[in-house]
C-alpha cells in the first residue's frame, strides 16, 4: 500500500508555510484549496528575498562595484537553476517576464508580427486559460490569420480525433495547456507536439500549471515554448518564464525595447543584446527572480515526482469523499484524465454562494469562470467552484472540504 | 451565516415579478462578467411616469437575485424620477446584512441595470461615488 505519508512528510512541509498556520476567526483554522490561482511561500523563499535586499541589492548587468556583481551573480542563477528545473539545454534559453500572460504576450507580438502571414493559422484548445486565448486572437486579427480551436470531449479531454483537419493548410503556431487550470486535466502533449511538427508548426505551451505541479523536461517534450508564473509554484510573483529554443528566440525580434536588450545605439538604430537579455528590457524583477530560485531549489529538494504521486493520492480521496456528498461525485466533480482540481458544480447552488459558505468554515476556494469562458461555455455552465491542491494540504483538509460542503448544502436546503 | 439569513434565501427561492413585462417602456439587460451573472429588467410605466409592472430573470447567485427581486418590489409605484434615485444604501437597507466588498458587485447588479435602463445609458452621473 502507498500510504500517503511516505510519500511526502507533509507535517514537515507544512511547517514551512507560516501563512497556512492561522485562523481566519476565532476557532476556524484556514483550509487554503485556492493553489490553482496562486500557492503559498515557504520560509526558505522569504528569507532568500529578504536576504538578497538585506545584503546583495543593487541593479543587475551595470555595475562595476561588489553589489552589482553579486546581484547579477544571484539573477543569473536563479536562470540557470531554472533552466535545470525543465532540463532546457541552456540557461540563455530562459526568458525571465513578468508572468505566464506575459510570455504567452511576448511570443504572440514578437514572433507573430515577424512570422504570421494573412491566412496563416493558429490553433488552440477549447480548454485553454484567456492567457493563452487572448493573445492570439490579438495577433491573428493584426495579421489577418485564423484561430481554429482543439474541441474539448464531454470527459475534459482534448478530442484529437480532427487533428488533420485543424492541422491542414498554413498552420504556423499550435498553442495548447499541458494542465487545464479548470478541469485538473493533464495533456499528454506528445502526440500533439508530433503532428504540429510534421505540418511545420511551432508548439507553445502553457505550462502554468503543470511545471508547479510534476516533471517537466522540455527537451522530452520537444516543446518550442513553455510559459509559467514563478507565484504558483511557491515563488514571488512578479516573475515568470518563457522557455524557447535558442535558435527560434535568436531569430525573432525584440518585444519590449530600451535598456539592458541592446549592445549598441546609435541615433540611427540599435544591434539587438544577445538572447534572453534581447527581451528583458529595463531592470527585471531581480529580488523576485532570485525568489524564483530558492523556490525551484525548494520544490526540488521535495522532488517534483514526489509532489505529483502525492497530489494524486489527495485528489483520489477528494473525489472518493465527494462521492459520499448528496449528488455524488458527478455532480460536484468533473471527471478528470489524471489531474489534481476537479471543478465543483452543485445544482441549485451558485458557486459564488458555495465559496462564500466554504469561506464561512475557513476553506479557501475559487468561484467564477477561472478566465477560461469558453470552456464553461463548452460545458454550459456559468461558473464554477475549484478547490484545488497542493504539496501543503492534507487528508484532515479534504474532510474539512466535505464538511463545509455539507454545511452549505444545509444552508440552501429549500 | 448572517449572509444567508433568512429572507434572502426566501427571496432567492422564491424570486417576485419573475418574468419579463410585455411592451415595456425600460428594458436593459447585462452580464457581470466576474462571475457570469446575467440580469434582465423590463419595466412599464403610465402616463404619469409611474411604475405600472416590473418583470425580470436572470441567473445568479443568491445575493444578486434576492437583491434584484427586493429591488423590484421597490420600484413599483415609483415614478421613473424616483427609480433615478434608488442608491447603493437602499439596497444595502433592504438586504439587511453585511456584504463583503467582493461580493458588493454581486449586491449592486440589480442598481446598475435599473440605472442604466432609466437613464438610458451604460452608466450614470454620479456613478463612481457609489
Ligand atoms: C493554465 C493557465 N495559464 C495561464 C495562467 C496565467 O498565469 P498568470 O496570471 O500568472 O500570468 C494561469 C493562471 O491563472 C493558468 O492557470
């Protein structure tokens, strides 16, 4: 038997989370089940912040003095350990941005306005984050191409059984989510990656919820693009990252222009900075990328496997205790490949008045669309309510999940 | 919880001038799109300017329907000078509870539509010292 706790010491872990440790009144200790918006910070991310501003500040690449030097010393590992983090083949292949939505916004502009021809095609996922919706529409109306979209099974998977059709004609980008953030739904993008490159397409994903979540390797997964957020995955936020391959960052044009992404300027024009400083215009988010590295160090000191056996142990008992709530699982869970948040839907309730009451016994969950319309829109539904984990929660806290559950159900029991 | 107290849920259940008026002199319909709530308000008035009939349906949740349907009993009656006039406080007043700043756009939808159907605008005066 895989007992949980040899999984992970989740009392061990949780001992490093102050913020989970409170009540959020008298008598109620908070149950924290919103990590798919953002995750909490463990103390070793603080401190390494605090650390930095106490002893090492000043502005990166500029300086001729000690500060500087071990300012950009810090930046830039926090890029390497990064780069180790999804086995990109090198450091000058992480991008660091201000979240996901901006490295989706940086490849869409940069690449798009340099690539896509009138009648180009882009495609998409009906599953997809506005993040990695919006972007492109932007870009495609700009340059006269077409967005076709990946439809979505009644089960919350990708149906690829159209993917010739979608894939035919001028298509040049394929942007797809490796975890929905709404239905826990784990792509297995293999298959995917495999036909968008034998049609001559670049694959981007949106990793904002898996790299937090299990392993990734973007050299297995032959990922053109990765996008993440370093606030989900226990860092700051303020800080992100584009993964690209280094041929393809090289070859496009800049996204932001000014300081730090030129090597030299003259009044006539500019010879663009080496990748990835090229698109890191302006003074970065410094202190939250060294954040970003104490959170990698972190979550791999735990180990990445570990976290997704253990996740997925949690989201089984979850979904076995929701079974035993009026309605069944069915009614509250959507059915999920392998992810780890199922979305809540009860008939008769709102999902706002279910996060309300939830709140009322300490749990934190998200209500509303999760900026993803068009996937509720799949599923007719308005909203929903997300309760979704991470290597932090426990067993006790999925019970006080059901608990609160049966509490708002009492409420609204007409 | 308070929040859920008694009468809106009965509110809630049991939404008053369900239903859309036909002919109607005010009709403005809107989503909130922070949580997909729909509200649809259609109102006649007689020769005095007089609320005659409020009809509405929407879809949301418990706060913003009991809201639109305190509100609706309200505004019968009143003249379209007084449907003007209808704040943040008296919707406040007729809930009775207190509402959270997040859930206040959930509170205020009805307010927003009524006043965007009687002015005739997307919005109006005064709109922002709500
Ligand atoms: C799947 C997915 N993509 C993209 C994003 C956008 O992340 P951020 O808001 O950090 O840019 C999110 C976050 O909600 C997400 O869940």
């Amino acid at each position: 038997m895989t007992s949980v706790e040899t999984l992970l010491n989740v009392e061990a872990i949780r001992q490093d989370f102050p913020v989970l440790h409170q009540e959020v009144k008298p008598g109620v200790p908070l149950v924290y089940l919103d990590n798919a918006a953002s995750s909490q910070k463990p103390t070793q991310v603080i401190e390494a912040v605090s650390e930095f501003y106490r002893k090492h500040y000043a502005n990166v690449h500029r300086g001729i003095h000690k500060l500087s030097e071990e300012s950009t010393e810090a930046y830039e590992g926090a890029r390497a350990k990064t780069a180790t983090f999804i086995n990109a083949a090198s450091r000058r292949e992480i991008v660091f941005t201000r979240n996901a939505t901006e490295s989706v916004n940086l490849v869409a502009q940069a690449w798009g306005r340099a690539n896509l021809m009138p009648g180009d095609v882009i495609v998409l996922t009906e599953m997809e984050h506005h993040a990695n919706i919006v972007p492109w529409q932007l870009i495609a109306k700009e340059r006269g191409a077409e967005v076709r979209y990946v439809p979505v099974t009644d089960d919350g998977l990708l149906d690829l059984s159209g993917l010739d059709t979608l894939l035919s004609g001028p298509v040049k980008m394929v942007a797809a989510t490796h975890m929905s953030n709404v239905l826990g739904t784990v792509n297995a993008l293999e298959g995917l990656v495999q036909a968008a490159h034998d049609v001559g397409a670049l694959v981007f994903v949106d990793g904002a919820q898996s790299v937090s979540h299990k392993p990734v390797d973007v050299q297995a997964l032959d990922a053109d693009f990765l996008a993440f957020s370093g606030h989900k995955m226990c860092g700051p936020s303020g800080i992100g990252v584009l993964y690209g391959k280094r041929e393809l960052l090289e070859a496009m044009p800049p996204f932001l222009a000014g300081g730090d992404m030129i090597k030299r300027v003259t009044l006539e024009g500019a010879e663009w900075n080496d990748v990835p400083w090229k698109f890191e215009a302006g003074t970065p988010a410094i202190a939250q990328a060294v954040g970003l590295g104490a959170a990698v160090d972190y979550l791999t000191r735990v180990g990445m496997d570990r976290i997704y056996a253990y996740e997925q142990v949690l989201l089984g008992y979850a979904l076995e205790r929701l079974e035993e709530v009026p309605g069944g699982a069915g009614a509250w869970a959507r059915p999920v490949q392998e992810g780890r948040g199922g979305g809540l839907h009860a008939g008769g309730m709102h999902p706002h008045d279910i996060a309300e009451l939830l709140n009322d016994r300490g749990v934190a969950v998200r209500a509303g669309h999760h900026c993803a319309m068009p996937l509720h829109q799949r599923f007719n539904l308005v909203a929903t309510t997300r309760a979704s984990f991470y290597l932090y929660n426990t067993r006790e806290e999925v019970d006080r999940l059901i608990e609160a559950l049966y509490y708002a159900k009492s409420v609204f029991a007409f | 919880m308070d929040m859920y107290r008694e009468l809106i849920l009965d509110h809630y259940q049991n939404r008053r001038n369900w239903g859309l008026v036909e002919d109607p002199d005010i009709d403005y319909e809107e989503d909130n799109p922070l949580c997909g709530d729909h509200l649809h308000l259609t109102v006649r008035l007689d020769d005095a300017r007089r609320v005659v009939a409020v009809g509405w349906e929407g879809e949301g949740c418990a706060i913003s329907q009991a809201s639109a349907s305190m509100l609706g009993e309200a505004m019968v009656g009143k003249t379209l000078d007084e449907l003007k006039h209808f704040s943040k406080d008296d919707i406040l007043e007729m809930l009775g509870i207190p509402i959270s700043p997040v859930r206040l756009k959930c509170a205020l939808l009805s307010l927003k539509i009524l006043k965007a159907g009687a002015y005739g605008l997307t919005g109006w005066p005064g709109e922002e010292d709500e």
